[in-house]
C-alpha cells in the first residue's frame, strides 16, 4: 500500500520519477484537474511493473485540496504486447527481405524500406496500393492463380521474373506469402515476403550458358544439341538433321589466324540462321563442324531445297575486315525415324551423308541412304 506521495516517489523507477512527479505537480498547482501517466513502480518483492494511474483532486469549500483519487492498472502484459510489437517493426523495417502486410482485404497497410526499394526498381514507385497489385509488378505476366492459391491454401511460395522491353531479366523474386487470422481479434492479415535473387539467377544463366552455348558463335553446343535430341526424338514426330562441314577452314586458320576464324565461324552461324525454318536448333559441334535439326512439318521447304540454300550462300565470298575469304560447305542430310531410331544413330547417318558430299567434290550436300557405307568418310 502506498500511504503518502513520498512513498509513491521513492517506488517509481528512477527514469520515470520526473514525468511522474511533473504530473502530481501539475494537479496540486490547479494547472490541470486531471492526473494520468504510464510509469514503472517497484513491487513489493522488488521487481518493476508497469502501471497506468489516473486520478483526480478534489477540493474543499475553501479551495484547499481535501483528497485526491485515484485508480491504478497494471498493465504490464499489455505493455510487454506494446515492445514486442515495437521490436517487430523495427526488425521488419530493417530487415533485408522487403515485407509487407495487409488487411483483410489485401490493402498493404505496412511495407518496410527494403521492399519500397525494390518496388521503385521495377516500376519506379514506392508505393502500392494492394497485394495484386504488388505482384503484378513483380511479374511480365501476371499470374492470376496466386492469389487463389494462397486464399485456398494458406500460402503460396515461389518465383517471379520481371522482364525489361528487350525481353531480359530485369528483376527475379523468390515470393514468400502467408494468409494469417487471429483467433482473439478475429481479424484477417495477409504476410509477404520477397527476396531479390536476380544476382542469382544471372549467375545461374552464365553457368548454363558455360554449359550449353558454344563461345566463339554464341550458338548451341554439342552438349545442348544431345540434351534437345534426347527430348524431341518422339515416335509421333518427323525430324529432318543436317550435318554441315566446312570446306577449306582450315586453309583460313593458317593463313590468317585463328581470330579470322573466330569472325568467320560466327558469320557463318548468323547466315545459316536466315536460312532455316523457325525452332530450328543450330548448333557448332566442332571446329568447322555445325549441326541443325527441324520438324519436318514446320517448314515447307524440303530438305534438300534448305541444303541448296545454305551450300549456295556458304560459296559467296565473306567479307572479315578488309579480307574476302572464299570457303564452301558439305552438308549430310538424316531423317528420324524413316533412317534412324536413336541420336546416336541419326548423327552417324547425317555425318555419314556429309562425308559422301564432301567425297563428291565439296560444295555438294547428299541425303543418306542405305546403299552408303557408315565408315564411308574422306578428309
């Protein structure tokens, strides 16, 4: 029990004394009818709590203070809720996740700096107005199964790329998203969390790209073409593969350099590329050996009509600097699965046309046959 306002005095915490004793005065003097303040006040056993007094001063007839009442609270549970929901804030607010949180009705009513940040690097806002919103932001294509995802089954993880106007990655996202209800309020809140990975994913496409582009031509390498063969070779699917080598490259390597060569080769993919159907792989699986496979039903020329084309256009002169380098081609023509049923055996074919052409006079391209013998190969 407190008996008198010394007592009071002596029991509060030492950083709350002058607030309390600011308060009391205030009262005594008449400057305010009303006391009330949130204090520390040292239990009996000596511990702190936390109390909220108010209270009131009455006065006699003379004016004089006759009593003044009060009631006192303990809100110590309540103001250990206050910390830890200030602690909160402020890991969110400095978290390096950008987070943010909305209503009931996916308002965000809370978005910390780090997702402001990254807001403003895609779209140039800060800001956004609902969690739709914010993942259309994020993504080139919305999604429209996320939120229906996350209101079905109370979260949703996953990734979302947003592409630049030239079609690359501009930002990457790993998304993290939780639908959150509480029991005592009965309210409804939804969580997000996003991470920027884009660093990431670059570095993931560079060692695909060491994996599976050639790095002379920037074309597909042998080691792409054999993982697209494995997946396209199907029964029910036509496919037309050409084995091209180059005559006399290595007259220009020896003669120019190898960096002449470098330029030739990639001029050399850049003008078979305008040559050959849509979805055509073209890949460079040696070092003047290129392979390119196609479904037949994607293009209306015949094979052979493809072949004449690039053999015509690989005899014209190239023009590297301020050389006019002359070179040609010998292209072997397979098709799946009239004359092959594997990979293995559908490279052999083509290669083993190649090999015919080139026996024929160079600049020449041969379809396989069973009358050609496999091992059938002129240098």
């Amino acid at each position: 029990p407190l008996n008198n306002l010394h007592d009071l005095q002596q029991r509060v915490h030492p950083k709350d004394q002058q607030a309390v004793q600011q308060g009391f005065l205030k009262i005594l003097s008449g400057e305010q009818k009303l006391f009330e303040c949130t204090h520390r006040i040292q239990h009996e056993d000596g511990h702190y709590v936390w109390v909220h007094d108010k209270g009131q001063v009455f006065h006699d007839a003379d004016g004089e203070i006759e009593k003044i009442c009060a009631i006192r609270l303990d809100v110590s549970e309540q103001k250990w809720i206050e910390d830890e929901l200030e602690v909160d804030a402020t890991v969110i607010e400095h978290a390096s996740e950008g987070i943010a949180i909305t209503d009931g009705d996916m308002k965000v009513v809370r978005c910390n700096h780090a997702l402001s940040q990254t807001l403003e690097k895609a779209t140039g806002i800060q800001e956004t107005a609902d969690l739709k919103t914010l993942l259309n932001s994020l993504q080139t294509q919305a999604d429209e199964s996320i939120l229906e995802t996350l209101n079905r089954e109370g979260f949703w993880k996953g990734e979302l790329n947003l592409l630049d106007e030239y079609g690359k990655l501009k930002l990457a996202s790993r998304i993290s998203l939780k639908k959150i209800f509480h029991d005592t309020t009965q309210s409804l809140h939804y969580s997000f969390i996003h991470s920027d990975i884009t660093d990431l994913k670059r570095i993931e496409t560079a060692l695909n790209d060491l994996a599976n582009i050639d790095s002379v031509t920037g074309l597909a390498n042998r080691n792409k073409l054999y993982q697209n063969l494995k997946n396209d070779l199907q029964p029910n699917r036509d496919i037309t593969l050409m084995f091209l080598d180059l005559d006399y490259f290595k007259r220009v390597n020896d003669t120019l350099g190898h960096d002449i060569g470098d330029l030739l080769l990639k001029s050399v993919g850049r003008e078979i590329q305008k040559l050959i159907p849509e979805k055509t792989l073209l890949a460079r699986v040696g070092g003047d050996e290129f392979v390119l496979y196609y479904e037949q039903s994607l293009s209306n020329l015949s094979a052979t009509d493809i072949a004449q084309r690039i053999t015509d256009r690989l005899s014209q002169p190239f023009r590297i600097h301020h050389h006019e380098i002359k070179i040609g081609s010998s292209i072997g023509i397979a098709h799946y699965p009239q004359q092959a049923s594997d990979r293995q055996s559908l490279m052999k074919a083509a290669d083993t046309a190649m090999y015919q052409a080139k026996h024929s006079g160079k600049g020449q391209y041969c379809e396989y046959s069973d009358e050609l013998k496999p091992d059938q190969q002129v240098a």
